[in-house]
C-alpha cells in the first residue's frame, strides 16, 4: 500500500519565511496606501465640493427667496418665454414648496390661471420672477437676482422687492450667506 504525503507538508519549513516576507510587503503597502487615502480624504474635505454648474445654488437662492417672502406665499406663478423666467431648477423648486402654475404675458393665458386660481380657493400666490445670477471666486459664489408680485386674492398686486441673494460654497457645501 502506497502512502500519499502532501507536497505541502515536505516544504513547509521553506514556506513559513517566504510567506512571513510576503505578508509584511503586503501589511507595509496597506499602511501607505491607507495614510495616502486618509491624506487625500482630508485634503478634500478642505476644499470646495460645489461647481457653479449644479443647481443647488439656485435652488437655495429660490428657496430663501419665498421662505422670507412677507406674506408667505402657499401657490406659485412662474413666468415663460421671457427673460423673467425662473431656470428650471429653480421651477423645480418651486414645484416642491406648493402648487406652481406657469404664466406669461398673454391676458387671454393670465385670465384662465386667474380663474383657475380662484377656483382652487383663496390660497396666496406669488408670480416668481428671475433677474439674472453672476458669478464669481472662480464659481464658488453666486449672486441671484429674484423677485415677485403676488397675484389675486386679498394682497393683489403687492411686490416682493427683487432681492439679491448670495450663495456661496464652502467646505461643507453651498450656504445662503
């Protein structure tokens, strides 16, 4: 009767120390890469995370806008086709606070939104209109320009002075200053 012997068996004594060389290369390796990954998440975090691009500013900057608005409005106007119209993350915006109808220039379109707003009840609505936005610090602040006009109901035809609201990025995100 033929005994098998492992093969590993034979040759562990002359496996423990190249094992042992290997798994200290492997421990040391780990060690640098993970003091280089701890390195480059805090130099990260340090830095701006925002770009102009997102749409986070002008959504902050829309928001801010109607959340100070005196009175505070529960339904929401968006002009189209002109210059006054919101961009479309800040439509969005809009669209998430309350019930967002849009609205031009044309009075036969203005007395169908007005009807359908007084059919809906006598809730506040403002007609939210954008100025324009700049940006500067390489796009880390922006500067919106925003307004409005309340429309129908008990404070028909007040203004909601154009406010320019600043929003800037910094370390731990996009913050209305």
């Amino acid at each position: 009767m033929t005994r098998f012997r492992p093969l590993l068996s034979r040759s562990w004594p002359g496996l423990v120390p190249a094992l042992a060389l290997l798994l200290s290369a492997c421990g040391d390796g780990g060690a640098k890469a993970n003091a280089n990954a701890q390195a480059d998440a805090a130099e990260g975090a340090a830095a701006p995370q925002c770009v102009s691009r997102d749409s986070t500013a002008m959504t902050m900057a829309v928001l801010d806008f109607i959340t100070k608005a005196d009175p505070r409005p529960q339904r929401f106007l968006s002009a189209f086709g002109t210059d006054s119209a919101l961009p479309e993350d800040g439509f969005k915006t809009l669209q998430g606070k309350g019930p967002t109808y849009y609205y031009n220039d044309n009075p036969k379109n203005q007395a169908q939104v007005r009807a359908k707003l007084e059919e809906a009840g006598p809730y506040t609505t403002m007609l939210v209109v954008f100025k324009g936005k700049t940006e500067s610090d390489n796009g880390n602040t922006v500067i919106a320009s925003i307004g409005g006009h309340y429309v129908g109901g008990e404070f028909e035809g007040k203004t909601a002075p154009v406010r320019d609201i600043t929003v800037r990025c910094d370390t731990t995100g996009w913050r209305v200053k």
